[in-house]
C-alpha cells in the first residue's frame, strides 16, 4: 500500500503543520468503532461530530443510497421536485414541535443559520418590519462558518480576522462551574441570564431586532445544558417584544437530548429551528430548517406573483440521494427507539459513567444531558497554553478513543446505539489517557 500523500487537503479545524507529523488517519467504520489503516480499533465517543447517530456502516442506508442513485442521482431543486424529498419533508415534521412544518433544505449546519437569518430578516420586511435587522446569539455558542453564522459566533477564535455582520449583540455565557460544577442534567441555577436579554433590547430598541439564536445545550462550545427555566424565559421574552426565537439544533437535534429534538425535550417551541448533522445520519451532506408555518404565510402574502417567494437556496438543496438516506435513516431511528433512547436506561448509565471520573483531581467540572457530556480540567496555561484538552485528545487516540477537544474540555456525544459496555470500554481508555498526560 502506497503512503498516503497528506500535502493537497487543507484539513478543516486543524493544525496541519501538527497533523502531519503525526497523522492520525482512520480506514473504516463499523457500529461505534473506528479503525486505522494498521487496524487499530477506536472507540468512536463523538459520533463523528455530533453526527453519526445510528453508528457506522447502516447497511439499510447504503442500499437507499445505491437505489436512489441509481433511480434518480440528481434532480434540479430549482423549479422541480422529487418524490422522495417531499417524502423525506413530511416525515422530518412528523418529529418537530408543533407548527414547525415548513422544511428548508439545505447541506449543512453553517448552510442552515445562514438560511434563518434570510428567512427571517425576509418575514419582518414583508411584515413590514424592516428595522428589525440586528441578531443576538450568545457567548460561547457555535453557529458555523459562512458569513452571516460567522457573525454569530460565540467562539473568539472562530470570529475574529473574518468578515463578519454589523448588527449582532451576545447574551452571557451559560457556564458557571462555580455555581454548578458537576451537575447532572440541567443545572438549577443560572436561569435568570436570560434576563440580560432584555437590557440588549432596552439598548438596541426592540423595534431594531430581528431574532435571538441560540443552542439549546451549547456543543462546540463546550457542552453546556442550559439553566432551568432558561430557554422558557428566552421564549417569553421574545415573545413580549415581538422577536423571533431561533433554535441551532445542529447538535441536539435527532435524538441527541432524549427526545427527537431538544425543543421537544424541553418543551419549548422555537419559531424557526436549525438542523443538519444527523439528519441521515451523517451518511450524506445535508441540513434543513424548520419553520413555522405563519411565517411562510407572510413571506408568500407579500411576495409579487409568478416570482419566487424568496431569491435563496442551492444546488444540492433537497437532494434526492440525502433524502432517501434521510428516509432509511429514521425507519431505522423508529425501529430501534432511538430517537428516545438517551432518556431511558442507557441515558441514566452514561450519567452514572461520567460523573464516576469525578475523583480524578485534575476535573474541576462534569456536565451532561441525554447522550452528551463534557469534563473540564482545571486551567494549565504555562504548560498548556492552547487548553488542557488537546494533548488529552491526542493520547485518547493513542489509546484507542476518539473524544474532541475545546481548549480546558473534552465534550462527548456518542452514537444514540452505545451499549454498557461501550460506556465502561469509554471510561477505562478516557481514565487513562488523562493518567498518562496529567498524572
């Protein structure tokens, strides 16, 4: 076998010039591990990223792929349709909060944000709201890479040196290990941060603000659950002061919190929610938003007739091989009760499982919620100036495991099909990788 050639791929979020000195290349995939050329297995605790839900190597979705493209590979989004998108729309909104049944397709979570902030900005000029332009996210949250999400980031080193919109004020951070460190679940303090959402409207004029984004469980950032009553206080709010509440469910979307998605979870009802990674699964590139059905309405009262409703969307928007994925994917969430699995038994185990690395000195925080979770070690920026987290990562592979680092974090978010002894293998390989980095 030749010797892979790692000079042509410019690798996103990565230190390349690291990367190849010491590659870390996987072959294949199968269920919840992964294996490296010399075939080596890894414990895949990060379902990918945030994506790979059913586990690796789903025959039943390899079949539809092949079917599909075989029947049909590609079909034009603008000004057509296929059968099986339609199809694939309609049963992604048998699973959204109610009055969410409008699907915009898209091909990834960054494709999704940006897609709201249009269709948002376009609702309150047909409304005849056009002032309402400005955005509010929140620190430390992740919102993708194009433009408009990249002004929506709440991640300093994901913002700055590009460029980015005017026009968007950030809530708090909803971390504070020193009131709640080693939570389980969400933690019962922290709720009213949502108040600071009404001093930016008192300072911007609510008549100026177009919507709020947020995660409902922070993930790149670090994998925060949201405070009690937080995200019901967001919703009330916005609703006082007639703004739209967006929802990034790019992460706890499909199954991740306990329940389809985390608005279900926790009951509260977005206007618009943003969705893509394990749509299908994370087989084939794809996103979708989800929006409520009256603002369609508008956006269709006003818009001229025999034009499009709005000038927006791509090539691959709605393709028909992402779609039969999509299809195969959730016979196969239904069939296995995924979609509610983390909020049974296997859910309670991961907990129990996490929280058991508490005794190891180096932690000064464990966070989770359905099948995510995340440990933050105690800050060691003489030795460690870029976080604690990354040559933990890098030992983790070594040792078998593949977790992600955000600087002092390890966050985890396995696939929906972990077993016990999964979790336990996850415990052992994590306890002593931080045993050969830290002592």
């Amino acid at each position: 076998m030749n010797e892979t050639n790692l000079q042509n791929w410019w690798q996103p979020f990565t230190n390349v010039r690291a990367f190849r000195q010491n590659p870390r290349l996987i072959e294949r995939a199968e269920g919840c591990f992964l294996y490296a050329p010399d075939g080596r297995e890894v414990l895949d605790i990060t379902a990918g990223l945030w994506c790979a839900n059913l586990g690796h190597g789903r025959q039943e979705v390899a079949d539809a792929v092949h079917k599909q493209l075989m029947q049909m590979d590609f079909c034009p989004p603008f000004q057509f349709g296929s059968p099986v998108t339609f199809e694939f729309a309609e049963k992604l909104v048998e699973y959204a909060p109610d009055g969410l049944n409008r699907v915009f397709f898209t091909n990834s979570g960054s494709e999704s944000v940006d897609t709201a902030m249009k269709i948002a900005t376009h609702y309150q000029r047909a409304r005849g709201k056009a002032s309402k332009t400005r955005f509010v996210a929140r620190e430390r949250g992740y919102h993708g890479v194009n433009v408009g999400s990249t002004s929506l980031q709440g991640i300093p080193n994901n913002r700055k040196g590009f460029p980015t919109l005017e026009g968007v004020d950030f809530l708090p951070d909803m971390l504070d290990i020193s009131n709640s460190a080693f939570s389980r679940g969400l933690p019962e303090q922290g709720g009213d941060k949502a108040d600071a959402l009404k001093k930016i409207i008192a300072s911007r004029g609510a008549e100026n603000v177009c919507a709020v984004i947020v995660e409902p469980v922070v993930g790149a950032g670090g994998m925060v659950p949201p405070p009690r009553r937080y995200l019901e206080k967001l919703r009330q709010i916005c609703d006082d002061f007639d703004i739209l509440l967006i929802f990034d469910e790019v992460v706890t979307g499909y199954g991740r919190t306990g329940s389809a998605f985390a608005a279900v979870e926790f009951g509260v009802t977005p206007d618009m929610m943003t969705t893509a990674k394990a749509i299908n699964g994370g087989t084939v590139p794809m996103g979708g938003v989800f929006i409520k059905e009256e603002i369609q309405d508008v956006i269709f009262d006003a818009a001229p007739a025999g034009m499009p409703e709005i000038f927006h969307g791509n090539t691959y928007a709605g393709s028909p091989v992402a779609a039969a994925a999509g299809l195969a994917a959730f016979e196969i969430y239904e069939r296995e009760g995924l979609l509610t699995r983390a909020s049974g038994p296997i859910g309670q185990y991961w907990e129990n499982a996490l929280h058991s690395l508490r005794d190891i000195p180096h932690l000064i925080d464990i966070r989770n919620y359905g099948l995510l979770g995340a440990i933050t070690f105690a800050p060691n920026p003489d030795k460690y100036p870029t976080g604690v987290g990354v040559p933990v990562h890098n030992k983790c592979f070594e040792n078998g495991l593949l977790c992600r680092a955000v600087a002092d974090n390890m966050v985890m978010s396995p696939p929906l099909t972990i077993s016990e002894q999964e979790i336990d293998l996850f415990i052992e390989r994590l306890r002593k990788s931080i045993t050969d980095v830290l002592g």
